[in-house]
C-alpha cells in the first residue's frame, strides 16, 4: 500500500495551525477592548439581536431557492423541494469542517441522479454569483455611507458587471476555459454548465433577484445590532455588516480553516478598525454564531428529507444514458 503525500500526511496540522495563529492574533488586537467589552454588555439591548439573526434564516432560504433556480436550470425536475432542501442545507452545514467539498461529496452521495460535475458546476456558479452580489452590496452600502454619488456609482457598477457576465460570448469562454483545464471533472463541468448559455432573460433576472434579496436582506437585518449595541447607530451596524461580509469572502476562500476560522475574524478586526473594538469583537462572535445557528436550525428542518434513491429495477435505458 503506497503513503500519502507529505501534504497530506500534514494538512490537517497545517489547517489548525493557521486557524490558530488567525485567532491568536486577533485576539491581541482585541486585548484592549476587554475593559469597554466589559462594561458595554450589561448595556447590551439583546433582544434587538433576534433582527440579524432571522435576517440570516431568511437569507439562507434565499439562498437555497437560488441554488434551486440554478440546478433545475440544468437538470429540471430532478428533485422536489423537500430532498433538495436536504441536499442543499445539509452541505451547508459540512461548509463548518475542513475543506468544503465534504459537502458536494455528500450531495453526489445522497443525491446520485445527478453526477458530480453538475453538483460542483452548479454549486461553483452560485458561488461565484453570490460572492460577486456580496462584494456589489457591501460596496454599495461602503459607498452610500460615504457619499450619494459614490453608493449609486456602486449600484451601475455592478449591475453592469452582472449584464455583461450573463452574456452568451464571455460566458462561453469561461466555460470553454473551464472545460481545457487539466482533469475529466472540469471538462465535465463545463459541459454540465452548456444550458446557462442559452438562459432567458427572465432566468437572468429571476436570480438577479433572489441574489440581490439575499444579501439586502442580510444587511438591512444588521440594523439589529446598530441597535442593540451601545453607542452604535443601525448606519453603523449595517457599514460593519458590509465590511464583515468582505471578511467573510476572505474566510470562504481560505480553504485550509474550517468556514474561514481565524481568517475571517482577522481580515475583519483590520477592516472595522475605525469602530469601537468591543463593539468589532462583539459583532465578530454574534456575526459567526448567527451564521452557524441559521445553518443548523435549516439543516435540523431540512434533514429528515432524505432522498428518495431509485431502485435499481427502476433505472431504464433514458436514465443510464
């Protein structure tokens, strides 16, 4: 039997160790806010917290209504909303462990009427088009809080930026790039992606719609802490909502910690270092807490929709092929 990899061998070592040290350090750069955290959270307004946290609820079902949009795109009736919702949420959830293609492995798994490549196609495109709305929206409100003219020039700026990535010539070189990559899974993701090309101006707009929603709604919901913490505005709450999603971007590509752990909180303390430190270390752990309690209360509530698999008996010649 031939040894792994040194890499391998040594991921998960490397993977706590940068997670560490990210907390460590952010940490120290919290250390002196301790004595204002101290005496701000008995002032703390907490029930006003209840805001972002069923802003992140709602927003992961907008989520996944948008995942949904995207995969019957490409494979219609494939799934009811129940089993996908299982699919869905509960890869949601393995997004917290190392490494998140726990989670498209798991929906290959579970979810076997569709192939691999259509899971990693379709999860990869609403990657990319929820991080993009993400950055648009947070520059947006960035901009808006400094200047009318600057939040509007966000807003053309990146819708833009979605009219132009929709069309059918950028799209089919991406995909056309996607599909030379070295390795079988990319040039079968880049075939399982072919139907976006063709997509309506109503499908375009529709996820337009539900992505744009998405991410409104989880910054407009973060007024809630503006208003629970002391001395904060629900300007401010929203300004360090659009700056902790930046961060949070940050996390979600630092693939080697777990949902971004340490990274996320880091990027974050340098981003909002103009606003009160305890107020910056407090929304950095309510800001991960309600991200994780969404997750799990949508997974608890999604989980018993276990796929139906297909008897073997019932697999005919349309569905091998």
């Amino acid at each position: 039997m031939s040894k792994k990899p040194w890499y391998e061998r040594w991921r998960w070592l490397f993977m706590t160790v940068v997670s560490l040290a990210a907390l460590m350090w952010t940490i120290l750069l919290l250390r002196d806010a301790l004595p204002e955290l101290r005496a701000d959270l008995p002032r703390l307004q907490a029930w006003w917290l209840l805001l972002p946290l069923a802003g992140c609820i709602a927003c992961g079902y907008i989520g996944f209504e948008a995942f949904r949009a995207l995969l019957l795109h490409v494979k219609p009736q494939v799934y009811g909303r129940l089993a996908l919702g299982h699919l869905y949420f509960v890869a949601q959830l393995m997004k917290h462990l190392p490494g998140r293609v726990w989670g498209v492995a798991y929906q290959t798994t579970a979810g076997n009427q569709v192939n691999l490549a259509m899971w990693a196609g379709v999860t990869v495109t609403h990657m990319v088009i929820a991080t993009g709305v993400a950055v648009w929206m947070a520059l947006a409100v960035m901009g808006f809080a400094y200047s009318p003219r600057w939040g509007a020039l966000a807003l053309v700026l990146g819708l833009a930026a979605y009219v132009f990535g929709w069309h059918r010539r950028p799209l089919t070189m991406l995909l056309a790039l996607i599909s030379k990559l070295p390795g079988r899974m990319f040039a079968r993701a880049g075939a399982a992606l072919l139907p976006f090309v063709e997509a309506s101006f109503r499908f375009k707009l529709r996820i337009l719609l539900l992505f744009g929603s998405y991410w409104l709604v989880y910054l407009v919901s973060w007024a809630g802490y503006g208003l629970a913490w002391p001395g904060l505005s629900p300007a401010d709450g929203m300004v360090l909502c659009a700056l902790y999603t930046i961060a949070w971007m940050a996390g979600y590509f630092s693939v080697v910690t777990p949902s971004g752990l340490g990274i996320r909180e880091l990027v974050f303390v340098f981003l909002a270092h103009r606003f009160p430190p305890d107020a910056v270390a407090g929304l950095a752990v309510f800001g991960r807490a309600m991200l994780l309690v969404a997750d799990i209360l949508l997974g608890a509530f999604y989980g018993p929709f276990v796929p139906v698999q297909p008897k073997k008996t019932d697999i005919g010649p349309t569905q091998l092929s």
